[in-house]
C-alpha cells in the first residue's frame, strides 16, 4: 500500500486506533506535521510516504501540552508495527524523525493552532495549521528544497507568513550558510524584501 493522500491517512489511523486498543493502551495523543498534516487539512495533496510525529502530546478542555517523542512509547511502536504488517506499508510508516523540532524550539502558538481529530476511544491525532506547515517547509526547503519546497510553494504564503517563517528559521540555525540558504529561498519565493527587513 502507497499512503496517497488523506484516505489512507485515515485508514491507517484508524487501524492503529484499533492496535493501540489490543495492546492495553490508553488514549495516545501525537502531533504530526509534514505532507500528511497538509494532505488531512486539504492544504496539498500528494503521494507521502510516511506520517512524521513531531510531538506526543496531551490535551484537556482544548489546552494541549506536547512533549518530545522520541522515543515513541512501546504500546505505540508495537501498535504501528501491527499496522505496517496488516497493511502493506513500510516498517516506519510512522515515525518520530522531527521530534528534535520540539527540543530546539517549535513556532510560537503552535500548540493553539494544531487542529484534532479522534480515530477512536484510544488515538487523538494534532495536524500542525498552515502556518506551522510553512514555517516547517521553509526550513526544510531552505536545506535541500525537493518536495519541501514544492510544498512551500503549494502552501502560497503570504509576505507576512514568510516573515514569520523566516524569523522562526534564523532561530533554528543563523550560521552565514544557512543565512545564504535562505536567502535564495526568499529570491525563489519573491520575498527577497521580507528576508532582508529581517536580517539588516
């Protein structure tokens, strides 16, 4: 099975819901960001080969509180194996590969703008919003482009989200090669402007 697009998303989801149950486990909460976050919110749609948890987190009367997660716990690696068999798709269909984001510094507001949904009684689900998205693929496109920077592009962001993107990403890393990463970011953007109002 190729994950294609939000059904899948959703298909997967669900079957881990169902794992996560048989293995005794209690409502598991995690954020997820990348092509499958913008494919479940309609933002993009395209072939994703996996779903990236940035974050396990835990929400109350709409307060959620992440934190980093790697490892994943073991109910819920053995759960996503379980599905990765049943399913047809690769070992790490879902894996925590950006959790460093959360130890180096998410967007400001991140936590308020995440938009949930629940598969069932045992998995909640946090896509990260549109402006996190562009933030993510900002940084990601700045370093080696591809897909991320197709992403980008699909996102069509404003000059204000860029600025916000960019002032987030110079938190990431500032060091003069990046800087001159993402300089060519905002020349390919046409935001060269919004880059330089940052950085003069």
């Amino acid at each position: 099975m190729t994950i294609v697009a939000g059904r899948d998303i959703d298909e997967l989801l669900s079957a881990l819901n169902h794992e996560l149950g048989l293995h005794g486990a209690v409502l598991t909460e995690f954020c997820v960001i990348g092509g499958a976050a913008s494919n479940m919110l309609g933002l993009i749609e395209r072939p994703t080969k996996d779903i990236d948890v940035v974050a396990l987190a835990d929400s109350d009367a709409g307060l959620v509180r992440i934190r980093n997660a790697n490892p994943l716990p073991s109910e819920l690696a053995a759960a996503v194996a379980e599905v990765a068999l049943q399913m047809n798709v690769e070992p790490g269909w879902l894996n925590c590969g950006p959790a460093n984001l959360v130890d180096w510094g998410l967007p400001e507001g991140f936590e308020r703008r995440l938009v949930s949904k629940d598969y069932g009684q045992f998995l909640r689900v946090h896509f990260a919003s549109r402006l996190d998205q562009i933030c993510f693929k900002s940084y990601a496109a700045a370093d080696v482009a591809g897909r991320h920077l197709t992403d980008l592009i699909g996102l069509s962001p404003s000059e204000v989200e860029m600025d916000l993107a960019f002032r987030w990403v110079l938190q990431q890393d500032s060091s003069p090669g990046f800087r001159a990463q993402l300089e060519m970011l905002a020349d390919y953007m046409e935001v060269r402007g919004v880059f330089d109002h940052i950085t003069r």
